[in-house]
C-alpha cells in the first residue's frame, strides 16, 4: 500500500466516528449557544447533509459545519450565530475544470428555545 493511501486510509478512520454520531446543524446550534466559548463544530450526517449533497451532486462528501457566535444580544440565552458549511476536500467542478471546496456561510438570531429573539438588539 503506497504512503498516501495508508495517509488517506488514516485520515478517514479518524473521522468516520463523527460522521456516524448523526450530528445534526441544529444540535451544534445549540451546543454554540450554551458553550461558554460560543462555538460548537463538527461533521454533520442528517437530513441537511443529504440535501447539500444533493444538490452539488456528490452523494458521499462529508459536509462540516462551524458555528460560531458573531455577538451576545440583549434578550437571554440569544445570540448571532454564523453558520458556515464546508467539505474537507474540492468536490465542486468549477466552470474551468477545476474543482473547489463547499464553502457556505449564514447568520442567523436564535435562542436556546430554538426560536428566534424577540428583539434582534
């Protein structure tokens, strides 16, 4: 077995435990709203990650996620949260026969209830 397989072979054996959790965007939503850090990150394998593969066409891809807090706001237990999307690896052909990385980013108001705040400040 050639060096940059066995690396490979490594590299997808150390993964593949968080890629079977069932990590859902949600459940990392909520740990980056009760961390004391205000981050949470991991590779998600749910019904979100089904639709992003899905719609880029490659139907194996691990897709991780990264949340992190952009501000506190006022109300309890809110906060803005950046919600960024990515593959480890290019899997996406550009228009000139490249191919690069996932790389998706929202932000959004929410509290620990799930639901958005009353007041965005």
């Amino acid at each position: 077995m050639c060096k940059s397989s066995v690396l490979l072979f490594l590299a997808i054996s150390a993964i593949s435990p968080f890629v079977h959790a069932n990590t859902s965007p949600k459940e990392l939503v909520l740990q980056a709203l009760r961390s004391d850090t205000g981050s949470a990150s991991g590779f998600i394998n749910d019904s979100t990650a089904d639709m992003i593969r899905s719609s880029i066409n490659v139907p194996n891809t691990l897709i991780f996620v990264e949340i992190t807090t952009l501000k506190k706001l006022k109300q309890k237990g809110c906060r803005r949260l950046q919600v960024k999307f990515t593959t480890p690896t290019p899997v996406i052909k550009t228009k000139d026969g490249k191919a690069a990385r996932l790389d998706i980013a929202q932000a959004l108001n929410v509290c620990e209830n799930g639901e958005p705040p009353i007041s965005e400040q």
